[in-house]
C-alpha cells in the first residue's frame, strides 16, 4: 500500500476525491475481476473513468474523462499443467482465467445515499471465489475445490470471514458438475497448520440454520469422521478367526494420532478449534451478521436480488463507511476448448499413472490421484477435483478407459474428483467399506442438498472387507485400514505376478506404533500387522500419501528416512507431499507430468483373454447393443475387425453405401451435414465454444472414443452424413452383412429402425439437442437414449399439450414451432444466473426464476425429479401457440435414463423447462 493511503481511514488519502466531487448518485462503480498479476494489476470501471492502481490501495473514482483501461488477461485455467497453460493458440488467451464480469457480478451498486462512497478491495480468485479486503480481515465469498491454492500462489492473506454462495454444489453439465463451491475445510485445516499469519480462528456464514448444520455435518465427515454405527464398521471386516488381527479400536485409535501429530491445548485437534459456524438466520439481526474490533465494524449480509447478494460493510468509528455488493452466485471458470488430448496415451497392461503428487496445501502442484492400470482398463484411486478434464486434456485417457474408482477417504483433498467422476455419465462401480462409503454420502448429501438415497444411487456400490481379496479388472486387490487421525484405507494389488503397496498417513511409522501399542492405544495384532507392512512382505513398488501439515509430514520424513530399511526406501515413492518439502536422503517423489510421462509400467505377460475381453467391452457399451447376451457379444467381436485410419482420412460418405458398423476405440471423427434452413445462426449466448465450424451450408459435430456410427445401414443402406478422421483414429469395425446375420431375431434392428423412422418424419434429435444449452452436451450415446425412447407428436396451434394438475407422465423436446406457458409472467433473468440453460425451480416463489415469453426449437420442458419420482402433477399448463412438432418420452423413460446416468438428473433437478 502507497503512503497516501495508509492509515486507518481510507478516506483520509489526499488521492480520495471530497464530497463535492463524488460521483453522481445516478454513476455506477463497478469492479471488474481482478487478477493478481506480477505487476499486481486491478481494474475499476465506472460511467466516467477507469483508472488502474497496484492491488491493495483504494482505488480512485472521478466523475469525469476518458475511460482507460489496462487489463492483462490469463491465458492459464488453474486446474491445467504449466505447461498446457502457456499454449495460448492451443487453448486460447483467457480461458479458465479472469474474465471481465457482466452485470453486477462482481461489482458495486448504486449506493443508498450521495455520499462519497470508496469499495472495498475485490477480486475473482481464479477458480471463481471472491477474496474482499477490509480493515477486520478478507472476506471470501464462495470457495471452489481448489481455492486455498489460489490464496497461497497470490499471497494473500488467509481469509477470516467465509461466507458460503446461494448453492454450495455445481450443477452444470461439465467439468464443474458435483464440484464443492463451499470448499471451506481446506482453507480453516491449513489456518490452523500452517497459517503463522491467521491469529483468528476463520468463521464460516451461511445463510439458514439448516445451511449451518449442513455445513457442519460436510466438515465433520471430511476432517474429523467418526464411526456412527459400530455394526457397520464390524461389516467392514471378515468374521474369519485368523483375520481378527486386521481389527482395531477405531476410535482410540484415531484419537492417540491426533493427540500426538495435531493437538492443541486441551487434547486432540475438533472441528470447533479449526471455525466457527453462523448463520444469517440466527445469529445475525435482521439478517446482519456483526463483527466488532478496535473501533470497527464489519457488517455481512444477503439480499435475495439477483439470485442472492452478499452485502458487505465495514464502519469505522466516525461512521464513514467502505460498501461492496457481489454475487452469491458463483461464476466458475469456463472450460478449455474440447480439442481432443494433448497427448496419445496407451494405457499400460500393468500399470500406475500418477494424477498428482502434491496436496491441497501447496500453491504449485496437484493434489495426489491414481489410476491403476489392469489388462488396459483403469482403476481409478482418489481423484481430485476436475480429475475427469484432465485426465483426458493432459493425459490423453478418455472416459471410458476408466471402469471402476476405489475411494479410499472421504476427504475433499481425495474424494471431490470421485464424487465428480460417479456423476459423469453412466453408473460407476464403487470400491470401498461401508464405514466410508455413508461417511462419503453423509458428506455429500449435506454439501449437496440431495437426499442420501439419490447420492447411493448415483453409483453402484461395491463393499469390500478387510481380511478378504477381490477381483477388480481381474487383478486381485486386498484392503486394510491405514494407520491414520481418521478412516482411511491402504490395499495392495496383484497381478501377473507383481505386487504393489498403496498405503498414507502414519501406516510406515514404527515408532509411533509401537509408543501406542505400549500405552494400550491399539492392540498386539494390529501392531504387528502394520510393521509387517514394511518388513515382511516384497512389493515391487511402494506408492505413500503423506500426512498434510507442515509439521506432521517433517516429523514423518524424518522417521521413515530413519527406520525403512535401503530396499524399502528404494521402492517407495512418496506423494501428497508439497513440493517444496525436503525430504531425506533415499526418499523419492512420485512422477508428476502428463501422458506416459507419469506412468510408472510393469513387466507382466499378456493374458490370453485380453483382447477378448477389451473388445466385448467396447460392443457391451453402444447403446443400441444394451441387453444384448454374452454370446451375441462374443460373436460380434469374433467378426469384428480393427482397422487404423491417418487424420483426415474419409470413413464415411454421403449417398454411398455403407459397408461397416464402426465404433470408435480411440481418436475423433468429424460428422458433417447440411444445415438446416430453420436451424439458422444461434444466439451469442446459445454458441457451443467447442463445436467445430463448418462452412456456411454445412455443420460440424464431433464423435469420440466409444461412439459408433454406421447403424442405419441396417435399415437403408446409404449413409447421409460425411465422416472425416480429425485424428488418427482405430476404429472397431463389423460388416454389415454380417452384422445383419447376428443380428436377426435380437431388439437391436427395432431400435435402429425406430431412430431412423423418426429421423425420416423430423428431424435427428442429436441435431435438435444443439438447440438446447444444456442437453447438447450430452455424449451421442446419451443422445441415443433418448432417441430411442422418443416417439414424434404434434400439436396444432392453440391445442393444450398438458393442462395444469395433470400428471407429470411424459417431457417433451421441441423440434418445430412454438409453446408457453400462458399463466407464468415472463420475466427477465438475472445476468447473474448463469447456468447451462435458464430454469424455473419447482417452488412457488417464482421471483427470482426465469419464465421465456415462448418455448422454442430445443426447449426441454418437463420436471426431471417429478419425471422419475412418480405421482406428480403439472404445476403450469403447455400450450402450443403455432403448429409444433415435438419429441415425446415417457416417464419411465426418462426416469430409467436419468436413474443410469446420474448426472445429468442433478443437472436437470427440479427445472420446469431448460432451454
């Protein structure tokens, strides 16, 4: 801060402007995100006059002159590799960085008075949190997964008061969706840890009680989890007498760690020593909450405009008072381009990719993950957030290389990209106990507002038992619980003949159990059970996650730089470590980079099976196959053919006959078709960034790893669509006399009939569905879907599709023409709102909810949770106002594809309609 503008009132600057000066009460200030560049450069625009100052003094607003503006806009997304940020032509400047805010997003409003009023420092974090300065201590409003980390690189100071957004839980279809926006744990763990500057406990402010207690329950089951239920924790392990050794005393075991590694003056480390929780609600008047200190007052407060407002004030003794006004709602980043992966990436027949070797506490690196690779098909280990973009940005490794995840934490520094990856797109298996999977569920249920019975549904739910080996991708993983402050799992993993240990916490820590074991903390058999972790088993290689904390991880460096033995160390990579943590001699880091360069492959012979299987898998996941028995399957592979094809090679050609079923096992494939005289240009808003451009007549969609294409040659023969290779493309192909033979007397001839019936009487729903903003997101097989359960109505103008209190049995996708709701006001939205589609929510007060004057080409219009959750009724009457064809599916339909694809069902929520 310049000398002018120290002191303890702002206003006292000579640069400050007096009150004949001030700006009009008709000016608006508004702030535009700011970013912490080297040069520590901020903008603030007002109707005259935008001047640039260093970050951190107030900044000087005039009434008159040209507007000027300096602005240095980030070509990194924060969640990218250095080395992808810096590929400007690739990702293109700005994506993912600060952008400037339209509307009052992140910005002043006019004020309740004409007095000289000078805002409050403000600037968007990277990852979408807002960090406000005041004279008591930052504000932060909202915290995506991740925002320590923004804190930390632009070293500031640790925020005090944290006030949770509108909805602490993302609910666009993306790389957002299922993110944490209320990420507060980290920030409040790493105050007390290793936060020398915070001598303030930081205070969490939501808006109800029940937010509140939401909030500590989110907290509680991610920092300090307790086993509820003790019946659940004894089914945790096997009943077999001679694994009772693998049993333990969870609870006072817990508590001696945290006793030793993060106590405080009256014992062990709880949530009340690391914040405080308010609520709006109760502790505050009228809905202010109040803090006082040396003279000043820090006012926090919502309003419900625009969505939800945080309003911050802060009043110093002479009443003069510093104001700012920013969105509850969070405006996260915007994604990189889809431009396929930066890298090609062969996954391994044994193997291990290293996601990340660092933790949540460290500005630089990325939190720890895993994939373990078996007979090419990956096992996913603790993703972290934004884990799913990555993987196939940086990595190269498409969704569907991944089978299953294994979680074993509900911690948000490893379980955030888990509960992301469960809601991606159909239902993936879960490997862990049932202790953490309700503690997981308990977490997220609370974050997420959605009931405990949705979120057990959204995957399929594997229990394993300590004492007992499993299966998983035919390689055999055993479990035990680590020696750790809360429930965590280790397991090794065996195949072809090579072991590997994955293991965290204070698991390799003799010394400690060995004090515990002597002062009756746990027992002989778990004692000896975990040393013989390190001393009587050969693993060809050792993968540890250490503790978080600056102390905890030294002392543990130290001791296992002590006590492993030469030919442990030299099998163990060490990661969730930060960085810059200095480790001792004979200790290594885990790989860290992308693609081939973080995986770690092991030496083991070809299964026999392999290929078989690999293939059948592909043939198991198209759509029109579902259902198809294992020997329809084993015959379509049988005759199936692998075929590699050079980028910008012609696989399909319109009006020529179409000799192969193909899917895509790796690379993308350009579709282009004309362009449909309606179809016409979308709106700036309703453009899709990634949507390759085609010419003037022609469009453009883009098919990836696991999509097909070549069914309607069951039916006519001749292909209406041009297919271009964007890369170098394998593609899994059968031909179509054959395909016919196996075919005969299945459902799948029906299913393509049908689609293509439809597509002959309107048009291809995947080409309506671009039409709508959120839905046109979906993969071509979700497309599918519900092109297959879809029949084409219509409606004359004037006729009632659905009158209010009917039942909710069908939902609709418009193709031609045009409906309204006739009793709902149109009502302009919020700039502030900015979700995958406009919605209007289920409950009466509609204030602040968007209602079109007309539902047009691509309206989705249908209660998705009334759809699936039978017996309920229509709370608007659908009229068609011009003659209109539309898409029609049943409830049951809807209900089975949002029930396999959970996701997309919290995407959709209780929306009316979606656009």
């Amino acid at each position: 801060m310049s000398e002018q503008t120290k002191g303890n009132n702002p206003l006292s600057s000579p640069e400050q402007p007096s009150e004949q000066e001030s700006v009009s009460s008709h000016s608006r200030a508004r702030l535009l995100d700011a970013q912490r560049t080297d040069e520590h450069i901020r903008e603030i625009e007002t109707d005259g006059l935008i001047e640039v100052d260093s970050f951190g003094e107030m900044p000087m607003i005039k009434p008159e002159g040209q507007i000027t503006t300096r602005h240095r806009a980030l070509s990194e997304a924060p969640f990218l590799s250095p080395a992808l940020r810096k590929d400007r032509k690739r990702y293109g400047a700005g994506s993912g960085a600060f952008e400037k805010s339209k509307g009052p997003a992140c910005g002043l409003e006019p004020q309740d008075d004409d007095s000289v009023v000078v805002p409050l420092d403000v600037c968007r974090l990277s990852r979408g949190g807002v960090y406000i300065e005041t004279s008591l201590g930052p504000v932060l409003v909202g915290s995506p997964s991740g925002t320590l980390k923004d804190i930390l690189k632009g070293k500031l100071a640790l925020p005090r008061f944290l006030v949770a957004p509108t909805d602490a839980f993302a609910r666009t279809l993306g790389m957002h969706l299922g993110l944490n926006l209320a990420d507060f744990e980290m920030i409040a763990l790493y105050s007390h840890l290793c936060g020398s500057d915070c001598k303030e406990t930081p205070t969490i402010i939501c808006d109800t009680v029940a937010q509140s207690n939401a909030m500590r329950i989110a907290l509680t089951e991610s920092l300090f989890p307790q086993v509820v239920n003790e019946k659940v924790f004894a089914s945790d392990f096997t009943t077999n007498q001679s694994n009772m050794k693998l049993k333990m005393n969870i609870s006072e075991e817990t508590e001696s760690l945290r006793s030793r590694y993060f106590a405080v003056d009256r014992g062990p480390l709880a949530l009340d020593d690391l914040v405080a929780i308010k609520s709006l609600e109760e502790d505050g008047e009228d809905g202010i909450v109040t803090f006082e200190q040396n003279g000043l007052t820090l006012l926090i407060s919502k309003e419900e405009g625009h969505g939800g407002e945080v309003r911050v004030k802060e009043v110093q003794g002479s009443g003069r008072a510093r104001k700012l006004k920013v969105s509850a709602i969070m405006k996260l980043p915007d994604s990189p381009p889809s431009l396929g992966p930066a890298f090609e990436f062969t996954p391994p027949l044994f193997g291990v990719t290293v996601l990340g070797n660092s933790n949540g506490f460290d500005p630089e690196g990325f939190p720890t993950g895993y994939i373990v690779w078996v007979n090419r098909r990956g096992v996913l280990i603790n993703p972290p957030a934004y884990c799913a973009m990555r993987m196939e940005v940086e990595f190269g490794i498409h969704p569907d290389m991944i089978k299953c995840v294994v979680l074993t934490s509900s911690h948000g520094d490893v379980g955030q990209g888990a509960f992301q990856k469960i809601l991606q797109e159909e239902r993936i298996v879960t490997h862990t106990t049932k202790t953490i999977f309700d503690s997981f569920v308990r977490k997220y249920a609370s974050l997420s507002g959605l009931r405990p019975k949705a979120l057990k549904s959204a995957s399929r739910f594997r229990q394993v038992r300590i004492g007992t080996p499993i299966k998983i991708c035919a390689a055999s993983f055993e479990f035990f619980y680590n020696f750790d402050v809360a429930p965590t799992l280790g397991f090794t993993v065996s195949f072809g003949g090579k072991t590997l240990l994955f293991s965290g916490g204070f698991s390799f820590c003799a010394d400690t159990m060995i004090e515990l074991h002597a002062e009756k903390s746990i027992s002989s058999a778990r004692r000896d059970f975990m040393l013989g972790l390190i001393t009587d088993r050969n693993y060809d290689q050792v993968f540890y996650d250490a503790p978080l904390g600056n102390d905890a991880s030294a002392r543990v460096f130290e001791t296992l730089g002590r006590n492993l033995s030469e030919d442990f160390k030299a099998k163990l990579l060490v990661n969730h470590a930060s960085l810059v943590a200095n480790l001792p001699i004979g200790l290594h880091r885990g790989p860290t980079g992308t693609g081939n360069m973080s995986t770690i492959v092991f030496d083991v012979e070809t299964p026999s099976y392999s290929s078989a299987r690999n293939l059948i898998e592909s043939v198991e996941g198209i759509m029109f196959f579902k259902g198809l028995s294992i020997e329809h399957a084993a015959s379509l592979v049988q005759i199936a053919e692998v075929k590699s094809f050079k980028a910008g090679e012609t696989v399909m050609k319109a009006s020529c006959p179409i000799l192969f079923f193909s899917i895509i096992l790796s690379g993308r494939v350009d579709v282009i078709y004309p362009r449909e005289e309606d179809e016409g240009e979308a709106r700036d808003d309703e453009k899709n960034a990634d949507e390759p451009t085609g010419t003037s007549e022609d469009k453009v969609h883009q098919w990836v790893t696991g999509d097909c294409f070549g069914e309607e040659a069951l039916i006519a023969g001749v292909s209406t669509l041009n297919g271009v290779t964007a890369t170098d493309v394998k593609l899994l192909q059968i031909a179509v006399v054959d395909l016919q033979w196996i075919l005969a007397g299945t459902r799948v001839r029906e299913r393509i009939q049908h689609c293509h019936d439809m597509r002959v009487l309107g048009n291809s729903m995947e080409r309506v569905l671009q039409s709508n903003s959120l839905l046109r997101s979906l993969t071509r097989g979700q497309k599918l879907a519900f092109e297959m359960n879809a029949s084409v109505e219509h409606a004359d103008a004037g006729s009632f599709i659905w009158s209010k209190d009917d039942p909710t049995d069908f939902a609709i996708l418009i193709m031609e023409g045009m409906a309204v709701f006739p009793n709902a006001v149109a009502k302009l939205m919020s700039g502030l709102i900015k979700k995958s589609g406009t919605m209007m929510v289920k409950r009466e007060d509609t204030r602040h909810n968007y209602c079109p004057e007309v539902f047009g080409r691509g309206a989705w219009v249908g209660n998705a949770s009334d759809l699936v959750e039978t017996g309920g009724v229509r709370r608007n009457t659908l009229k068609a106002t011009s003659s209109c064809q539309f898409y029609k599916i049943k409830s049951r339909a809807v209900a089975d594809i949002l029930t396999a694809n959970p996701g997309l069902y919290i995407a959709l929520g209780e929306s009316e309609f979606v656009l």
